[in-house]
C-alpha cells in the first residue's frame, strides 16, 4: 500500500486514486464519508485540486445550506417521475412526497467526496455523492465548480 503525506491533504493512502477519511455536517449532522482524490499513479495531485479542496472546506458551512436546498429541489423536480416507475407500492418507500429539506435525511446517505483533477483547466470541482432510495443504482451527486453548486443529478455528472 502506497502512503503519502500531503501538506494540504494530510495522509492519504492510494487505492485507485488517493483517499483518506473527511468529515462535514450536513442537515445539521456530521457525517464520515471517503474522500477521493483521482490521481494516477506515480502523478502529481493537481494544484487545482489542492485549491478546491482548501476552497470547499473553508466555505462547507456556507455552501451546506445551499446544496441542501439544491437537492431537495432537484428531488421535488424528479419524485413524481420515479413514483410513477416504481409503481404504488414501493412509491412512499422509495421516494415519499417531501415539504422541506431536511426530510431528505432518510432518503440520502452521503458516502464520498472526490476532488476532481482540472486536466489543465483550473477549474475547481469538487463532487459530493450520496446513496439514495430512489436511485440505488446511480445515486445522486452534487457538483460543485469554483465553489458554486454547478449541477445536481445521478452520479454519472461527477464520475
């Protein structure tokens, strides 16, 4: 196993990239997720990914509410859509009606948060990516470039 300590990043350990534990609230909630930083083997982590890291985790708090809101209006958008494929009875299981926010605590798990790699284009993204009960393929993330929420969708819009 491949060990590296990073003056921004701390200890990471390498498995298909470079990861370590991170920690944020979320509805009010810490929540443990992996952090994931794409990197190629024997590569350099970007400085665009050093600086979207130190961006989002100087401004989480800030951005929480926001990306909350973000993907309960994502949710209200798409629910009745997914109601209506998985039939009746799993519909209040799966994807129950909501009023606010924080009812999305019981349908979404956070699970990770990738740094993205900027490929030359000094963009700063970071993906935050959540297990979901109407998505359990897909799941859902939320992107989020030069610390503006960019796009809330199925994971497939960060990976």
């Amino acid at each position: 196993m491949q060990v590296l300590h990073d003056d921004v990043f701390g200890d990471l350990e390498y498995q298909c990239g470079w990861i370590r534990p991170y920690t944020y609230l979320i509805w009010g909630e810490k929540t443990n997720v992996k952090m994931i930083i794409p990197c190629d083997v024997g590569a350099d982590i970007e400085k665009a990914q050093r600086q979207a890291f130190i961006n989002f985790d100087e401004k989480k708090n800030q951005l929480m509410p926001m990306i909350e809101q973000s993907m309960f209006d994502y949710y209200q958008r798409i629910c009745d859509e997914y109601r209506s494929s998985v039939g009746p009875g799993f519909s209040d299981e799966r994807c129950p009606k909501t009023n606010n926010p924080l009812q999305l605590r019981s349908l979404v798990m956070p699970t990770e948060i990738v740094v993205q790699q900027s490929f030359g284009a000094e963009e700063r993204v970071i993906g935050l990516l959540f297990r979901c009960t109407w998505e359990p393929e897909l799941g859902l993330a939320v992107k989020i470039v030069n610390e503006e929420i960019e796009e809330v969708g199925t994971q497939d819009i960060v990976l």
